[in-house]
C-alpha cells in the first residue's frame, strides 16, 4: 500500500492521466563512465519515466567503483618522428610514447638520456 491510502492500481491510473509513463527495465549491469572512474551497477534495479518526453531512469543495485584507464591514441607519425628524433626503432618510440601519455618531446627527452 502507497502512503495515503491509494493502492498501486490507482496510484498506476493517476499517473497515466498526468502523463507519465514509467517501465521497468530487465538489465544485468550499468555501467557510468566518468572521467576518472567507472561505477558499476550490478544486479540493477531500472525504472524508466517519461514525463512530457523527458526520460529518466531510476537505477539500484550492487554499486562498486573502478579508476578509469586513460587510453591515449598514438599516431603512427608520431612514432616515426620520436623514432627518428631519438635515433630507437619504432617499437621503442611507440612504447616511449605511450609511457609519456602521447607527449612527443617528453617520449624523445627519456630515449635520449
């Protein structure tokens, strides 16, 4: 029973006649993916609503949190660059760039030294 005295049924019929929809969604995991950490949902409760078109979604469940790894694309140019810069094959201008976070002068001062 909903406080108030108003069942589920009526509760369901009031809202259908404000407009607002809501439905529940058959999920294994939520995954949100922030900048510097993933939160994971699983066993997840989801209620969708939509009111007067806008969606929102209701989620609980089992929440644990992850540090994000950053991935950062190397250009196949860059390699070539560093490689040469620094006089090192291309596996290891490769490797120096992606320990500098795709910092190309960074990666050709640490092959120098």
């Amino acid at each position: 029973m909903i406080p108030g005295g108003m069942n589920p049924k009526q509760m369901k019929m009031m809202m259908k006649r404000m407009g607002i929809k809501m439905e529940e969604i058959d999920a294994e995991e939520v995954i949100i993916k922030c900048v510097d950490r993933d939160i994971r949902i699983t066993e997840p409760q989801i209620v969708k609503t939509v009111v007067s078109g806008q969606q929102m979604f209701q989620i609980s469940g089992k929440i644990s949190e992850e540090k994000a790894e950053a991935t950062v694309a190397i250009e196949e140019d860059d390699v070539k660059m560093v490689a040469e810069q620094a006089g090192v094959s291309d596996d290891k201008a490769r490797k120096a760039l992606e320990d500098a976070g795709g910092d190309i002068a960074e990666a050709i001062m640490k092959l120098r030294l």
